[in-house]
C-alpha cells in the first residue's frame, strides 16, 4: 500500500520546508499551489513534489 498526501499552499515558503521533512516517509506528496507570489514552487521541487 502506498500513502499520498495533499498539501493546498499560498505563499507559505515559511512553513513548507518543515512540514515536507516531515513527510518523507509518504511515497507521494502533491502540492497544490494557490498562486504562490514567494519561494513555495522552488521548495516543493527541491523536495521533489508533485506540483500542481
């Protein structure tokens, strides 16, 4: 079984880093973004995130 999880973001380059460490063990994060105007888009790639 593998485990997903669904982020919805805005601007939250702040929060971002510290809540995908924690979710390493998910096989799959996908952030969904709101139009993001800072860093989030960079953070979740680097994390290797699916963006949508």
């Amino acid at each position: 079984m593998s485990i997903s999880v669904v982020i919805i973001t805005n601007n939250e380059e702040r929060n971002l880093p510290r809540t995908l460490e924690q979710l390493r063990w998910c096989d799959d994060v996908i952030v969904v973004d709101s139009y993001s105007q800072d860093r989030t888009l960079e953070i979740a790639h680097a994390f290797q995130c699916r963006v949508v």
